[in-house]
C-alpha cells in the first residue's frame, strides 16, 4: 500500500459566511487547510500527476464553492469541503479547518473536521 498526506495549507479567501448583518454584508476573509490522506494501493508511482490527487483540481474547486453562495457557518463549509475531497475514493480521510482572522480583535475562530471516505477503492 503506497500512502501519502496531501496538504493544502492557509488558502485565503474572501468569501461571504456568517449570521450576523455586519457578515452578510460584505465578504469576509476565510483561511482554509485541508489534509487528504491518500491511499493509493498496491501501485508503484510514476512521476505523473495522473498518478496522484490533483491539488490543483481541490483548490479549484474550493474556490468555486466559496464563490458560489452564502454559507451561515463554518460547520457547513468544512462539510462541502470534505465532500468535495472526498469524491476521490483514494482518499480515505480528509481533515479539513476553517479560520475567520478577523472576526475579534485578539482572537481568530474557526471549525475542524475530520471524514471518512466509504467508498472503497477500486481494484
């Protein structure tokens, strides 16, 4: 079995989240960091990204989520996060963080998680 960690770490991004009128009315800053825990079988790797998850592809598609829509809490966006890591079966976990810098003056707040693919990878 060839395992790997793949790390997408302090992706930035303004997005629109939050409850309170001040947060609806514009878009705030969002830190992200997603970890996929990859399996990827019994396969020896090439040198090809075709071998691997894409984290180009991950980020891409974050991105999109966050412009998208309004989402009221973090619950939710790590939630669509990890649904969308997920949607590889190779990865068998994904832990996904959000962080809101500037919501308080001395203090960030934020959200984790952590998912289990069901899938099961292909033979």
């Amino acid at each position: 079995m060839v395992e790997f960690t793949t790390i997408l770490d302090g992706l930035e991004l303004p997005m629109r989240i939050g409850i309170h009128p001040p947060e609806r009315a514009t878009p705030q800053r969002v830190q992200l960091s997603v970890r996929l825990h990859v399996d990827y079988g019994s396969v020896a790797l090439a040198d090809s990204i075709g071998d691997v998850v894409d984290y180009d592809f991950l980020r891409r598609e974050i991105l999109a989520l966050a412009a998208s829509r309004h989402f009221d809490l973090q619950e939710t966006l790590v939630e669509a996060v990890a649904a969308i890591a997920l949607a590889d079966p190779r990865v068998r976990r994904v832990e996904v963080r959000s962080t809101k810098p500037d919501i308080y003056p001395d203090a960030a707040i934020g959200c984790a998680i952590e998912r289990h693919n069901p899938q099961p990878l292909a033979p």
